[in-house]
C-alpha cells in the first residue's frame, strides 16, 4: 500500500473516529411514555393517527429541543403510546405539543398539551374540527 494511501486511510479513520465520540458527547433528553386509549364521540375505541408538533425549547433540567414533528398510529381498542420530553416548566413558558388526531371514523380535532415527566396536563385550548 503506497504512503498516500496509508494516509488517507488513517484520515478516514480518524475522521470516523471522531465523529463517533462527538455523537457519545451529546447528552441524550429524557422522555416520558404518554400512553392512553383514543375514543370516538359516541365512546367507543377508535384507530387513526395523531400527527404531533412542537416548537423548541428548553426543558426545566436546560436541555434544548428542537422543534420537530412526529406521527403516531392509534393501536387496536384505540391504544396510544407516544414518547414525549416533557415540557412542563419549560422556557420559554408555555411551551405545548400540538396534537392533531385523524380518526378512523373520519373526525378530526386539535388538543394543546404540556407533560411533565410523570403527568400529562391538558391545556383547555381543544378544539373538533
């Protein structure tokens, strides 16, 4: 192997290396399991998706999280499990999750939400659309 190509190979290496311990570095969010069971108007368990957004912040133990969305299917008998950081005591204050839930039976609707690590807080700001 020539000496060029030693070289790049350490260079690729080391590149790698590096990389990876910068991805070890980076503290890992706590999350907490939001899990429910999704009903319909007439109260029976219903399927569908949620689609869930939220702007950044940064959490009461000040980590930062980026803004992101993410979407979840409603299980069998309207099983819902979702993780989730919390937001409760997050700055900037008021922080929430946009929750967007297309049901099954073609219904949709809006719910505006904080988790604190253990407690699920539900804004009263919902709206059916």
């Amino acid at each position: 192997m020539s000496r060029t190509k030693r070289v790049s190979m350490l260079l690729v290496v080391l590149v790698a290396m590096i990389a990876g311990c910068a991805g070890m570095a980076v503290a890992q969010v706590p999350v907490t399991t939001v899990s429910n069971t999704v009903y319909s108007a007439n109260g029976t368990p219903v399927g569908g998706t949620v689609l869930v957004s939220w702007s950044s912040f940064t959490t009461a133990g000040g980590q930062t999280v980026p803004a992101g969305t993410t979407s979840v299917t409603i299980g069998t008998g309207g099983q819902l499990s979702i993780a989730l950081t919390p937001n409760a005591g997050a700055s900037p204050m008021g922080s929430y999750y946009t929750a967007i839930f297309h049901l099954s039976d073609g219904t949709t609707s809006h719910e505006f939400s904080r988790f604190s690590s253990a407690v699920f807080v539900n804004v009263p700001v919902s709206e059916t659309v």
